[in-house]
C-alpha cells in the first residue's frame, strides 16, 4: 500500500486528501465511490510533491505510536453513547477521529471510515486492525451488526474491556512483590560475593591453617565473581534472550504458560484472575447471543494464557460432539467443584451466562483476597530462603575462626 494525494472536483468545488491504496487506479475508483471526479493524482513522495513535504526527521518512523487500552475503553464508550443517541455510523466515526488525541487511534478509525464508505461492514473493517481490535471485539461487533444492537454490544465491550484492565493490573500487581523480593536477594548475593568475602580472604590467609569446605567454596565463588565478573553478566544477558526466543515459539509460549499457573503462591493467583477472564469473556459472547459452540472458540482465541486457552478449545470441541459443558468442563481440569456446581445450575435452568458472571465474580473476589494476603503468604518462603543464606555465610566466615579460637585455647 502506498499513500497517494489526490485534488478533486465535487459539488461543492475543489477538494484535497490523501489515501492509502495499491495504485492510482485504485485511488480514483475510491474516489468516484464518493461522488469526487479526480484532476490530480500522485504519490506522496513523488519529486513534483517532494517539495512541499517537510525536511524534519520523522521518529514516528523508528518508534510508531501504539493504539492503547484507555483509548479503546473511550472508542467504545463513546460510540455507544453517539450511536444511542441515534447519530449515523460514519457521522460518529467523523467525529472520534477529529477528537483522537491518540495518532495511532486517529490513523486507525480514519481508515475504518475510509473502509465503512467503500461499501464494507463495520466488523470487516475493524477486522483489518487485528493489532487494536482483537478477534474477541470484532465477534461482539459482528454480532451486533447481525442483531440490530450495536449500542449494547459496545457498552458491553467496553465494561469487558475496564475488567480486562482491571485483572491485567492486579495479575501485574501480584507478581510485583515476590519479583522485587528475589531481585534484592540476588543483589546482595552479589555484592557479598564482590565486597565482603573478599576483606574475610585477606583476614584466612593469615591463618596458615586448612579452611573447612564450606570457607573454601565461599571463597572460591567470591574470587570467581570479583575475576570473571563480565562473564556472569554476559551469561545472564544470554538467559534472558534465549529464554524471550524460547517463549516467543509456539512450544515454548504454551509450556512457559503452563509453569506460571504452577508457581508457589503466585501461580493461583494467575490462574484465577485468567479463569476470571474467561468466564466473563464468555458470559458477554452468550449474552450477546452468540452459540456456545462459537462463543467458546472466541473466548479460546482471546485468552492470554495458551494453555488456559488450550483447555477452552477442548471444551468447545467436547461441546461440538454433543457432551454437555459441564461434563466438558470437568475433563479439562480447570475449574473447582464450586465453579462446577455452577456450570451444572446454570445448564439446568438455561441461564448459563448469569452463572458465568457468577463465576467471574467469584475468581475476582479470591484473587484480590490473594492479592490483600500475598505479603503474609511470601512472608515465610523469604525468610526460609534468607536463613539459608545467612547460614551459609556465617558457617563460611565463622567457622575458621571458631576453628582458630579453639586451637588457641587448647594451647
């Protein structure tokens, strides 16, 4: 796709734009869709535009803006209110992009309009951004297309989408604490090994006596560091990157994801905020009238989590062969007997999606239970590992002079 600037003639005299498009024939077939008969048509860069164009580097280039959260929570709060109000589609979409303060959000719903007025629906043209509208979003918007009730699907999404930030924020906040409690840990590990043993060495070598093991690993370890220090950073540094391609793999994304729901203390915490997720994200889809079947492989598509996702996608396919979710939803392993006896009320009486909100509720409530816990949870695990830590050291730096002690006196 190039960028073209094109001058037209319409009704009311000369326009002036720009439009993105395979060539120029395409760009004047988009522009007698709209009623401009074409006079000048050209690529931006052209040398007979170069002229005009600024001679200022363009860092948008290097660094593009992204399209965040707090500007699709006010895309689809807003285009609910405009649409309740019975403001037309491209009219309200006109009227957000001038309002974007968000460049990306401003080029992202200029195309979307551009898209909606040569003739396409507005699912379909959401569908080209799957960077800002998700497969999850676009699914609603179809359906709301197919019910007539765009407004309460946009209303919908957008408390989905506050929840979505919402769970994001606590998961982040719950790995938080445990992360920076291990980070200092393997900081003062380092500066004991690079610091403090090294003026205890100068000290044993003027003991003239053998070391105990435990001593003689400290020092060891300690020189090591002081020595090849550039050798450990640099081992680190190749971790952290072959462990980022490990999980950007398929095999790798879905066995990481598996390990974090497995984690001490924090792991729950992640499963039930995901499972939370799911359950609301799939509540939405039933309320909306999507079919279970359908409405289970969006969720299973949307979940961050590949092997929560993994396990959706089995419930679907068991639903698909004519077991019921409940049956489908024991197999996969996920859920508690509470979460179960739920599932089964809600298949009962036909209200499966008010039970499935039940549900998310539920996991919402016991992960910021967690969350208010984690401090008094992580507490014992830090000071069983720090005693460990502190036995060492003082078994390594005590010992000999302990050893030294005792000779003396026998002397």
């Amino acid at each position: 796709m190039a960028e073209f600037v094109y001058s037209g003639r319409t009704a009311d005299g000369i326009v002036n734009g720009t439009l993105d498009a395979p060539n120029a024939s395409a760009v004047a077939d988009l522009l007698a869709a709209r009623g401009v008969t074409p006079l000048d048509i050209r690529e931006s860069d052209s040398p007979s535009n170069a002229e005009g164009l600024s001679r200022e580097i363009d860092l948008s280039r290097y660094f593009p803006p992204k399209v965040e959260t707090v500007d699709l929570l006010l895309f689809s709060r807003q285009l609910n209110i405009l649409m309740r109000s019975g403001v037309p589609i491209l009219r309200a979409l006109a009227g957000l992009t001038e309002s974007a303060t968000n460049v990306a959000m401003k080029n992202t719903l200029t195309e979307v309009r551009r898209s909606l007025e040569s003739g396409l629906d507005l699912s379909t043209s959401l569908m080209s951004h799957p960077k800002v509208f998700d497969t999850f979003y676009v699914s609603m918007v179809r359906v709301g297309e197919m019910t007539g009730r765009l407004d309460d699907i946009f209303i919908r999404l957008f408390k989905h989408i506050e929840f979505e930030q919402f769970m994001r924020q606590q998961v982040k906040a719950a790995l938080r604490y445990p992360s920076f409690v291990m980070i200092a840990m393997f900081v003062a590990v380092g500066v004991i090994n690079a610091f403090v043993i090294p003026a205890f060495a100068t000290v044993f070598k003027g003991f003239n006596a053998e070391l105990p093991w435990m001593t003689k690993l400290l020092l060891a370890t300690s020189e090591f560091t002081v020595n090849y220090w550039w050798i450990i950073l640099g081992a680190i540094a190749a971790m952290v990157f072959l462990f980022q391609r490990w999980v950007a793999t398929k095999a790798g994304k879905f066995i990481w994801d598996r390990t974090k729901l497995n984690i001490p203390v924090a792991g729950k915490i992640v499963r039930k905020a995901m499972l939370s997720r799911f359950a609301r994200s799939f509540a939405l889809a039933l309320k909306s009238g999507v079919p279970v079947a359908q409405a289970l492989g969006v969720v299973a598509a949307t979940v961050e989590n590949s092997y929560i996702s993994h396990k959706v996608e089995g419930i679907r396919e068991s639903v698909e062969r004519g077991e019921t979710i409940l049956r489908s939803a024991a197999l996969s392993g996920i859920f508690t007997p509470v979460v179960l006896q739920m599932i089964a009320v809600g298949e009962e009486t036909g209200a499966i999606d008010e039970l499935m909100e039940e549900v998310a509720d539920l996991y919402t409530n016991e992960v910021e239970y967690e969350l208010k816990t984690l401090g008094a949870q992580i507490e014992p695990i830090m000071i069983v590992f720090m005693g460990i830590l502190v036995l060492i050291l003082a078994m390594g730096v005590f010992l000999p002079v302990w050893d030294l002690g005792r000779t003396a006196f026998k002397k």
